[in-house]
C-alpha cells in the first residue's frame, strides 16, 4: 500500500473522476475525505470503500464556502494531526461563448473551478508546512491546453488552473509540498453533458472522438485514477509544477 497512513481529501468526490480517484487512494491505504456537495453521492462512495474494507467518510459541502471548508480543514486536523494530500476536482462546466455565455455563469465557473482551489490549498498548506512534506493535486482539464469552441468560461478558468498550480509549486517546493495539475480529456461521465449537448448529442461526440482522438475512443474514470495515483503518491517524488495530461492523445493531433 504505497498510501498506507497518510490521509486525502478528495473535493468533487461523489461521482465520477473523484470518486474513482478516491477510492483508489482508499485501496493503497489512505483514509480519504471525500467532500461533495452532493451528500447522497458523497455518502455512497464512501460507504463502498469501506464495504471493501478500506477507509473513508463523507462531508457534504459546497467548496465554495469558504467558512464552511475552513472548519472542515480544522477538525480533520484536529482528529488526524495531518493531511497529507489535497485533490482539488471538484469543478463544473459552463457552455457559451463571449456574447452567449451568461456573466453569473462564468462566475460560477470561476468560483467553484478556481477559487475554490485556491482556498482549499491556501487552508492545508500550513499544516503540510509544518509536517515537512505534502501533495496538492488539481483538476484542470484538456480544455486547459486547448482551444475549446464556445466555452469560454470553462477553458478560461482551466486554464487558469494550470497558471495557479505552477506558481504553488514555484512557491512551496521549498517546503518540500509538491503541486501538479491533471487534465483528463473525454472521460464517459455525465460532466460531460453540456459538451455533448453542444456538440449536438451522442453520435455527434462519438463521431468527433473518432476523427480528433487517436486513440479514438473515451476514457475510463479507472484510467484517470491511475494518474491521480502517480501524482500523489510518491511514485511521481520528484515532479512538481507538471501537467499531466490524459487525453487519449487528442492534444497532439
């Protein structure tokens, strides 16, 4: 268990991505804190870990609210003594473009994709500085590599990501925290709704996968937790400030 003792929390970890994330990080021995707004979602995923006899427990919890995060932040130090990794996934789609796209929307899309980020790092570091060693992982996107037709409040704020996590990492590999980004291409989860919608449905994204994705095909929430693996744990010791991208090779065509 290449885990063993070390404690995660997971933002976004109910469905999806983060909830596959999650639960391998709980099969290699971290106890996982999975927050979701989501409460069911959240309590159902942890309940599975432990159903396989691993280690978790759920908070339901919008990662936007700052005072709300920061008492959960304490009290698992309180309870743990550390926290030894943070996976910062939780984050939404907006579609539109510059004229279409509705201005609170692409709020949100900065809060919950950025600002949030930003907050839960800026409530763990203290005590990964005071432990002498930690992990920050956060979800950006493709879309944070790419151009992204009309959507311009998503592959902002992800691209955005992917600028904030290389100047944490500038900033704290001193204290021997490490911080790397993720972006996942086309995983078959429902988050992916609004881009097939705007794509035009089901057959339209599967015939744009064929021409666009070498691989030509979607991934798997099991493929992207491997990556997350790597990042966290210690396999990826000597990498900070990188961007891993998983993307069925769609950004080198």
């Amino acid at each position: 268990m290449i885990l063993k003792g070390r404690v995660a929390l997971v933002t976004g970890a109910g469905s999806g991505i983060g909830r596959a994330g999650a639960a391998l990080m709980a099969r290699e021995g971290a106890h996982v804190v999975i927050i979701d707004r989501d409460a069911e979602g959240g309590e159902d995923a942890a309940a599975l870990i432990r159903a396989e006899g691993f280690s978790a427990e759920a908070h339901a919890l919008d990662v936007t609210d700052d005072a709300a995060l920061s008492v959960l932040v304490d009290d698992v130090l309180a309870r743990f003594g550390r926290i030894d990794i943070l996976h910062n996934h939780a984050g939404a789609q907006v579609a539109g473009t510059l004229e279409t796209v509705d201005p609170s929307g692409f709020d949100r899309s900065w809060q919950l994709n950025v600002r949030a980020h930003f907050m839960a790092a800026r409530l763990v570091v203290p005590a990964m500085k005071a432990a002498g060693r930690g992990v920050i992982l956060n979800t950006s996107s493709s879309s944070g590599v790419l151009y992204d037709r009309e959507m311009i409040a998503y592959t902002t704020t992800k691209h955005a990501v992917i600028a904030m996590t290389r100047q944490m990492a500038g900033d704290y590999a001193r204290f021997n925290i490490r911080v790397n980004a993720l972006c996942p291409g086309w995983v078959d989860t429902p988050f992916n709704d609004p881009f097939i919608a705007q794509m035009g449905g089901r057959d339209a994204i599967e015939a744009y996968m064929r021409e666009k994705v070498p691989l030509g095909r979607w991934g798997t929430v099991d493929e992207i937790a491997e990556c997350i693996l790597f990042l966290v744990s210690d396999r990826s010791s000597y990498m900070t400030g990188q961007i891993l991208v998983a993307d069925g090779g769609e950004t080198v065509v």
